[in-house]
C-alpha cells in the first residue's frame, strides 16, 4: 500500500469517526435516562497530601459535592435570569449562537484527540520499529 493510499485510508477513518461521534452526541437521551453523574474529585493540592484519611477524602469530597452543586443551581438562575431580559428573537440568536459554539468546541476536541492518537501512534512506531497493520508498505 502506498503513503497515498495510507493517508487517505487515516483520513477516511477520521472522518467516519467524527461523523460517528458527531452522530451520537447530538442524539437526545430519554426523559426517563438518568443524567450520569460527575465524579467528584478532590482540588490538585488537597489530593497531594500524602496523609489524608478515608474520613478526611470523605468529609472533602462531600463539601466540594455541595459546593459544586451550589455552583450549578447559582450559574443556571443567573442564565435565566439574563434570559428574561431578552426579547424571543434575542433568545433564538442566542440559542443559535451556544450551538455553534457547542458544535466548535466538540469539533475542537475531536480534532486534538485525532492528533493525539496520531502522535502517539507515530511515536510507538518510532520506538519500536513496528509496522501497524493499516501502515504503508512498500
């Protein structure tokens, strides 16, 4: 298989994998569906200290559980409060807007997670000498 033929068949892959991804985010889950929940995580610094106890992880977490969701509840009523000052047009731009920018960022995301697996695949290569099947040969 040529260079040619390699790359075309990489970006064919790309593309019917966005075109896939792109697909599944955009279908609606059910109202029945439960939202999965976000893992909790505890800030950079806490988690480096060496000595904290299960009950310490435990207390933490549950606090920036709260606060997390505080934070939720305090971002979606500031939301619909600047929305009410809107007029319905207004509102429909602004829904149009927050899909574009939605759809840049997913695209975005996509895109460096292609680079990433393309760079990472380039460097095995690199280290190991290997030939991945879908790699040209001459």
């Amino acid at each position: 298989m040529s260079i040619r033929n390699w790359v075309v068949t990489v970006c064919g892959f790309a593309l019917a994998s966005s075109v896939v991804v792109a697909v599944a985010q955009d279908a609606k889950p059910d109202a029945d569906t439960p939202v999965p929940a976000v893992r909790t995580r505890l800030p950079r610094d806490y988690a480096q200290l060496p000595d904290l106890s299960d009950d310490q992880k435990t207390k933490l977490l549950s606090i920036r559980e709260d606060a997390d969701k505080q934070i939720r509840e305090i971002e979606a009523k500031e939301s619909d409060d600047m929305k009410a000052v809107l007029s319905d047009d207004q509102k429909k731009e602004l829904d149009a807007i927050d899909t574009k920018m939605k759809e840049s960022m997913r695209a975005a995301r996509e895109k460096a997670r292609l680079q990433e697996q393309m760079q990472r695949d380039s460097e095995k290569l690199n280290q190991d000498g290997t030939t991945p099947t879908t790699a040209p040969t001459n």
